[in-house]
C-alpha cells in the first residue's frame, strides 16, 4: 500500500473511533430523534383537544363596517317629463342616495339630455346633486352644455332647472358662449330661448373673427 | 354748413370688444345683445359710455358685429376727441359712428356743437352739420377754436 494511502486510512481509523466526536454524536443522535418523534406525536393528539385552541369569531353588530349610504347605483339613469311634456334623462358613472328623507341623489360625471325646440340638446358637467322631486340639478364646477345647432356654453356652479329648462347661477361665474366669454355675479339662461342673462357687474368680451367654440 | 376736424385715422373695427355694464343680455336667436346700466363699450382705443346699448352681431362663421346702437346720454371718446350726444350708432361695415340730439365735439381745446355728428373712423374725419337728427331743417352749428398766439 502507498504511503499517502497508509496516512488517509490512519486519519479515518482515528476519526471513527471510539469515544470520539463522531462517535458520541451518533449516540446522542440515536437517542433524541426517537424521542423527538413521540413528543411530536403526542402534541398532534393533545393540542386540538385542549380548549384554547378551537378557532372562531363572534360577529358584532357594532363594529362591523356599515355602508350608511342608503342607496348607491353605477351607472345611474333618471328619466322625468320636462313641464312641456317632453322627456328628459339624467345619467350619472355612480349615483348615491344618502338618506330616504332628502330626495337628493349625489351624481357624479353627470349628463343631462333634454329636448329643445329645434331638436336635442345636452348637459355634462363632473358632479351634481339631483333633486328628483324638483328635477333640479346642482352642478358644482364646470358645466356645459351644447344643442344639436352647434350652440354651446360653458360655466360654472349653476343650478339645471330641467323642468324649466333654465340655469340659474349661485355666485360669480364666468364662461363661454358663441358670441364671446363673459363674467358676472350673477347669470341665469333660458335653455330653449338660448338667452343668457348676466347680473351685476357683467363682462362679455367679443372677438370679432374666428369662431372660438367652448 | 359742415365743420371738418382731423383726427387720429384708421381705426381697426375688428379688434376685440369689451362690453360692461350692469345688465347684460345676450339673445343668440336674435344675435343681439342687450347692455344696461351705465355700459361701456371698448374696443382698442374707441370707447363708448352709454345707459343702453344694443349689439347686432352675426356669427355665421366667426362673430361679426354689424352695428352698435347706443342711447341716454353717449360719450364717445377716441385720442384726444371727445363726443357726446343723445343717440349714437356705431356702424361696423362702413365703419362710421353717427351721433345726434344735441351733439357736442370736444378736442384739446375746440369745441363744436351742433345736431349731428359723423366720426368716419377710417379717415379720422369728424363732421358737425345742423341737421338734427333724421334731415331735419338746416340747424346752427357753433364751434370754438383756440389759434396760437403770434406775437
């Protein structure tokens, strides 16, 4: 046998032997890995007995999360009859009813669609608050509207009655109309007359040439 | 008789509008406007004061203003030129203001007074004549001009 063999089985006999690390290991091995298997053994037997273990929950009334909406509608539509008998839809992307007393419905991306004399005209605006008993919109922010004409005009913070077909601003408003763009503290416009009525300190500013449609 | 005043020429009657007043009602089937309330009408360096004014405009394709009218007590003032009168209208296409009733004609120091008055606002030519309003009978005309002293 050569030397180097000699030497690696030397070094092996005397890792092997007894009392020594490798040795002991195995000894201690042998005896808690069995036992390991028994304590386990018994806990999966015992635990689902013991009484703290049974998993459940009580559902309280109280603290469960409530939609205090009372009613909330996606991709809402309301229809009515205008006071000329025509009909006129409103709808909305959501609609949400929050009492039953108050016939109020808070809309949002609204669009209104009336009928005018000379044929259909339309009103959208991002958020309003429709009174279904009074078929009257609030719109806050911007709002147009434009006619099957070609008419249109743009404002702000109006009130839609649709009944009536006429807007009524809350405050100072300004916008947009074919003749020009205007500023008051107060409009208010006959949608079927095409008329807009400016109060208080109005400004319209007329731009003779090109048309600039809002 | 007519009495010529030069004036500054050449006005551009398509530049912007700017109207204020108290009331003002825009009727887009009539294509009218209707000021009210002490109106003030600016357009670049033209201004006109009126108590009411009307708006005849078209807009076929682009806003066109045909004509002004304007009534109680108008001043028109341009540059130096002041004009006041009863009645006055402001005629876009052939670019002419017309006063009458009692028209008086102030520039720097000249007066002229006289029943009607016509601005031509293209060649600045300001025209007093007697006749008081619609070809009335041949009124006075009075003026008072101040000449450079030569000494």
């Amino acid at each position: 046998m050569t030397e180097q063999a000699d030497i690696m089985r030397t070094q092996r006999r005397g890792f092997a032997a007894p009392g020594g690390f490798h040795d002991k290991l195995v000894h201690f091995l042998a005896r808690a890995l069995p036992a390991a298997v028994g304590a386990l053994l018994a806990v999966m037997i015992i635990a689902p007995l013991s009484p703290r273990g049974e998993i459940s929950f009580l559902l309280d009334r109280r603290k469960v999360a409530v939609l205090e909406d009372r009613m909330q509608v996606s991709s809402a539509m309301y229809r009515g009859l205008d006071d000329s008998g025509r009909s006129f839809s409103v709808t909305a992307g959501s609609a949400v009813q929050k009492t039953r007393t108050v016939p109020q419905i808070r809309l949002d991306q609204l669009t209104a669609r009336i009928l005018l004399d000379d044929g259909p005209a339309m009103l959208t605006a991002g958020r309003g608050d429709y009174n279904f008993d009074r078929e009257i919109v609030d719109v806050v922010g911007p709002i147009n509207f434009q006619t099957a004409g070609g008419y249109r005009m743009t404002t702000t913070n109006v009130d839609i009655d649709l009944g009536a077909k006429r807007l009524q601003s809350r405050g100072p408003v300004e916008g947009r109309i074919p003749a020009g763009t205007f500023s008051a503290d107060a409009i208010s416009a006959d949608l079927s007359e095409r008329s807009v009525t400016l109060e208080g300190n109005a400004r319209l500013r007329m731009v003779p040439g090109k048309m600039q449609m809002p | 008789q007519h009495l010529f005043a030069q004036a500054i020429a050449n006005h551009n009657s398509n530049a912007p509008v700017n109207y204020e007043a108290d009331r003002i009602e825009v009727q887009d089937k009539a294509k009218r406007v209707v000021l009210s309330g002490n109106v003030d009408i600016a357009q670049s360096d033209l201004r006109m004061r009126a108590a009411r004014t009307t708006v005849a405009y078209t807009d076929a394709n682009g806003i066109k203003i045909d004509r002004i009218d304007a009534n109680g007590g108008v001043q028109v003032t341009r540059g130096n030129e002041n004009a006041r009168g009863d009645v006055a209208v402001y005629d876009f296409n052939r670019n002419v203001i017309t006063m009458t009733g009692n028209v008086a004609l102030r520039r720097s120091g000249d007066t002229l007074n006289g029943g009607r008055l016509v601005i031509d606002l293209d060649s600045g030519l300001s025209s007093v004549d007697g006749r008081a309003g619609a070809g009335g009978s041949g009124g006075r005309v009075s003026g008072t001009f101040n000449v450079k002293q030569q000494n």
